[in-house]
C-alpha cells in the first residue's frame, strides 16, 4: 500500500503535516521567537502544489535501516535471487546436484 493510499485524507503523520506544506510559519515580533501560521488561500498555486506535495510519495523517507528499497534491491534481494536461480539452474542439468537455496538473512544498514 501506498504513503499516498494512506495519507488521502489524513492531514498529518507527526513529522510532515499538512499545515507545513500549505502554509507557512512567520516569525512574530522582533526579538520574540514566537511563530504564526499563516495558511495560503486554498486556490493558489502554492496551496495546491504543497497539497499535491504532502500527498506524494517523494521526499517521505528518511532512509533509516534497513533503507530504501532500491538500496535493498541492489544489495541483498537480487543477488540471493540471482544466486537461487543458478543453483536451480544446475539442478536442472545435473539431478544429481544438490541445490542450496539460502534463506534472506540480516539486512545490510544503510546508514
């Protein structure tokens, strides 16, 4: 299932809400950190291009372990896949050959 699926109607996921892609935080006073959330006006093209990003997939990740699956495509999935493809391969030409098909072990850290 998709980010996209999940977040359709939601408005936020504790680290990228909805309100900081369709608005902006402006800095009160001049010496008080305080901010104000000022929404942009929802026909604008900032309001629906921070709509259409909150909804994307695009910059969700934060590539904690095990990483991005393209990461883990490259390094462990289609290797091993590879890798049983050939012993089964053998197994085909010689009967006698006995296959070893391992097990997906410990993913790598990405990080």
């Amino acid at each position: 299932m998709s980010r996209t699926f999940r977040r359709r109607n939601g408005v936020g996921n504790n680290w990228s809400d909805f309100e900081y892609h369709t608005g902006e935080y402006i800095r009160v006073g001049k010496g008080i950190w305080a901010r104000v959330y000022v929404p942009y006006p929802k026909n604008s093209k900032e309001y629906k291009k921070g709509k259409a990003r909150f909804h994307s997939d695009a910059g969700t990740t934060r590539c904690k372990e095990p990483g991005p699956s393209w990461y883990r495509n490259l390094t462990t999935e289609r290797p091993l896949r590879r890798k049983s493809k050939r012993e089964l391969q053998k197994f085909m030409l010689d009967p006698n050959y006995e296959p070893i098909v391992e097990e997906k072990g410990k993913l790598d850290y990405w990080t």
